[in-house]
C-alpha cells in the first residue's frame, strides 16, 4: 500500500489535535458500519422470524442489558465521582463510544506525527491494536469474556469494525494536510 503524503511533521501538539479529528472520522466510519451490520442483521431475523415473540412482563433494570462502554461509564461516574448515573444507558453508550474513538485518535496523530506518514496499512493495524486493547480493558473488569470464547463470525464482524476505524482514522489524519 502507498503512503499517503502528510507532509512536513507537525509538533506534538499539532499531531495530537489532528488525531483527535481524525478519531472522529475514524470513529464515524465505525459508526456507519456497525449501524449498516445491524440493519442487516435485523433485516435477516425479521426474514426468518415466523412471529409469535413475546415480550416480557416485567421491565428490568435498563443497566442489566447496557452495553459495556455504558457500563465503563457507570463505573467512573459511580465508583470515581460518587454520583448516581441516570441517564439513559444508550445515550452513554453513545458518548463512551465517541470518546473512546476520539481518544485513540490523540494517539494515532502521535504515531503519524512522529513517523511523518499515515497509511491505510497503519491505520489498519492502529485499529486492530485498539480492538485488543478492548479485551486488555474490558476482560478484567468483568465485562468482556476472553475474545476466544466467543464465535469467530462475531469475533471477525468486531474486528471489521475496528480496521474500519483504523482506516477512517489514517486517512482522516491524512487529510487534514491538504
């Protein structure tokens, strides 16, 4: 793969700023291909659902099927702030998801801006690399189980998300030298 030109190396601080916008391009071509996945997925089930799904009659607590970035959140603001986190765990899920990308982002403009290049093969590797330091985050905390414990089909459908991120990160990064 050729290297995408981003011109002469910026200081640290100029790469950290660039990083985080390019998070958020990362983060969005994530975003994208998750939503895509599931409107899939969905449009699959509802093709070979015969109907006849009940709901439950009891509503539970709305945190026991959070996602674990909703999760994450609730820990810090419980456990560091000591105050009671209210807000609908899909709005959190939301935030955490956005500010994780955009934090991972600091540290791709670090690498592109130290190295003086952003590939697609780096970005690629920088998004697998955050993909295993979700597990290195999550499975201690009891959030995640071990990413060998899980389906390959699911394993590798995550680990497109993350080289979606990694890609959209590094080419973001790219342009903002032009």
């Amino acid at each position: 793969m050729s290297k995408l030109d981003i011109g002469p190396r910026v200081s640290p601080l100029g790469s950290v700023v660039r990083g985080l916008a390019a998070g958020v391009v990362g983060t969005g071509l994530m975003t994208a291909a998750q939503e895509l996945s599931a409107r899939l997925q969905a449009k699959a089930a509802d093709d070979a659902d015969s109907g006849g799904a009940g709901a439950d009659a009891e509503p539970k607590d709305p945190w026991e099927g959070a996602s674990a970035p909703a999760k994450v959140a609730k820990r810090i603001v419980e456990g560091v702030f000591h105050k009671e986190l209210t807000a609908d765990p899909t709005v959190v899920t939301n935030v955490m998801h956005w500010a994780y990308g955009t934090g991972w982002g600091a540290v791709y403009g670090l690498i592109a801006g130290t190295r003086g290049t952003s590939t697609l093969k780096q970005g690629a590797r920088f998004g697998t690399g955050v993909w295993v330091m979700s597990y290195v985050q999550l499975v201690p905390m009891g959030l995640y189980d071990a990413p060998w414990t899980y389906p390959p089909k699911d394993t590798a459908l995550e680990v497109s998300y993350h080289l979606a991120y990694g890609v959209g990160a590094g080419l973001g990064y790219a342009m903002l030298d032009r």
